[in-house]
C-alpha cells in the first residue's frame, strides 16, 4: 500500500472511531422518538434513551438529561440515568446530535446552539407530559454545551414564549460566556463545578451564579477539588487528555438584554444575530482544554445530584 492509501485508510479508520464514540448510545432503557421545531430544519424527530424506576410507581417525578458538545456516551447520560432511575425517577436522555447528522460540535459550536438544545429538552419535556408526568415533576440536568441549555431553561429571559418550566435544573460544568444581563429566574439550580476547569472554567459560572442570585434564583453552587471540565467521564481516562482543537469561549461574556439584544466587550448585536459568534472566535475565544476522569469526585457528584432532585421534589431518601 502506498503513503497515500496507508493514509487514507488511517484517516478513514479515525473518523470511523469518532463517529462511533459520538453516536455511543448509552445502555440500557427503552428508545424514544419525539418532535422539536429547529430554528434551521424546521420541524425534525429527536431520538431518547427512556429508563423507569424499577421500585417506585412511573410518573412521580423525572429527569430530563441533556448531553454536552461531545455527543452522549454511556459513560455519562448512561451513568446518571441509569443512578436516577435506581432512585426512583423516570429518566430520559436525549440525542440532540445524531438526528441532526452531527458527531461533535467540540472544533465548530455553530453547528448546533446551546439555545436549539434548550427547545429541544422543552420537547423532551412535552414527551414526558403524553407519559403522565406533569413538567413541574421534571428536573433537567445538562453537561457543558448542555449544562448551558439548563441555565437558559432556567431563565425566563431565554424562550420567554415557554411559560412552563422545570421544576429544576442540574447543570454540570456548564458553558457560562452566555448569560442575561438581568435573569429572571424560573427555577432552582444545583450547579457542579472543576477546580481546574480550563475550559468553561469556574469564574465566568460564579458570576451567573451571583447575577440569578441577585435576582432571587436560587442555587446550589458545588466547586468539586482536583476536578476538571467533563471530570465525572470515562472512567477508561483517568490521566490528563489535552484537547488542543476544542472551541473555547471561557474569557468570552455574553450579555443578555430583556429584549433579547446582546453585548460583547461593548459591542452591541440584535437579537439572533448569526454575527456575533464570528466576532467572539476573533475577540475572546481560544483554542484548547485539558480534562481528566476523577472517578471520587463523579460518585460524589452522583450522589449530591440525586440529593438535590430528591430535596425539590420530597422525595424521601431510600
């Protein structure tokens, strides 16, 4: 085989091996299919992984899960469903990539908005409405790109046409750059957090933190030691894996007005202007993160999670 070929084929194998780590449907539950509309598709049909509790009655209480810029991975939503649904939820993890053709949007966040993954977990929502469970019985839990897609369905300033909301919301390691200038807040929040984060980093989610406080939101701010973004992921990567192509918004601030306008450094834009994005990857945004699997600080995680969806909706502990 020539170099050309033998690259080729190498390159081909790669991409194979992405895409398979991307579309990884996590174990276990039942699939689901459901309708959102997307801003740039129109109306298309989302795909979920539903798991129920095997001890407590279905429709008390559920959880919603929204996977990073990744893609979902049985590591992760497989993980976390498969722990809420042992403590008595109903669980639905959605894919809001593979029905869109999209492996990953870790080198190019265009390909999907964290504000696209919101409609898309109110649709989940909608879905879990048609199973019995009311969405004041439904908390929603995010990672990264997803954990963005919580603190937006958190905040009547994002979606303001969505008059029903979660009960609450769970947002790990979320993407921060975006934020309202002055939120209002729809639901309590229990926000898990890295030490050594490096990629949305701890500073920029205090600082939404402060400002949904200041609002009176409320949340439940957890800063977990020697922990990095995406700490509670494959526990086959205990050692510090440096993502050297990964978009990085961490220095970025993103102001929301009430009327949906937005401001960068001084810099105002109308409401969905497609423009802004290209000014922030030329202003604040780098290139690169490092992360690590922390298998103590992902059980401890675990557990304050399923504490937290137990405490808002008096579910007694088992």
């Amino acid at each position: 085989m020539n170099q050309a070929l033998l690259r080729g084929f190498l390159s081909l194998l790669l991409l194979v091996g992405m895409a398979d780590f991307a579309f990884a449907q996590p174990i276990g539950g039942t699939s689901v299919s459901f309708e959102v509309t997307d801003a740039r598709l129109g109306q298309i049909e989302l795909s979920g992984r539903l798991w129920q509790p095997s001890t407590t009655p279905a429709g008390v209480a559920a959880v919603v899960i929204v996977h990073g810029s990744a893609g979902w991975s049985d590591y992760r939503e497989g993980h976390y469903a498969r722990a809420f649904a042992g403590a008595g939820f109903t669980v639905l993890a959605i894919d809001s990539f593979g029905p869109r053709g999209i492996a990953t949007t870790t080198e190019d966040q265009s390909q999907v908005s964290a504000l696209q993954m919101t409609r898309d977990a109110f649709a989940a929502s909608r879905f879990l409405e048609t199973q019995g469970i009311p969405i004041e019985r439904q908390a929603l839990m995010g990672f990264s790109k997803g954990g963005a897609a919580v603190l937006f369905a958190a905040d009547r300033t994002f979606l303001p046409g969505q008059t029903k909301r979660f009960a609450a919301g769970l947002a790990f390691y979320p993407a921060c750059s975006t934020r309202a200038l002055t939120p209002k807040p729809a639901s309590p929040i229990f926000m898990a957090l890295g030490d050594k984060d490096d990629y949305s980093g701890v500073e920029p989610c205090q600082e939404v933190a402060s400002a949904f406080r200041a609002t009176g939101g409320q949340v439940n701010t957890i800063v977990y030691p020697d922990a990095t973004h995406a700490f509670d992921g494959d526990p086959a990567h205990t050692g510090i894996r440096h993502l050297r192509f990964v978009e990085n918004y961490m220095q970025c601030r993103l102001l929301v007005e009430e009327d949906g306008s937005m401001n960068l450094g001084g810099r105002r834009f109308a409401p969905a202007d497609p423009t802004v994005l290209s000014v922030m990857r030329t202003t604040c945004m780098r290139k690169g993160a490092s992360i690590w699997t922390n298998l103590r600080q992902k059980g401890r995680a675990t557990a304050d999670a399923i504490a937290f969806v137990k405490h808002v909706f008096a579910v007694q502990p088992r």
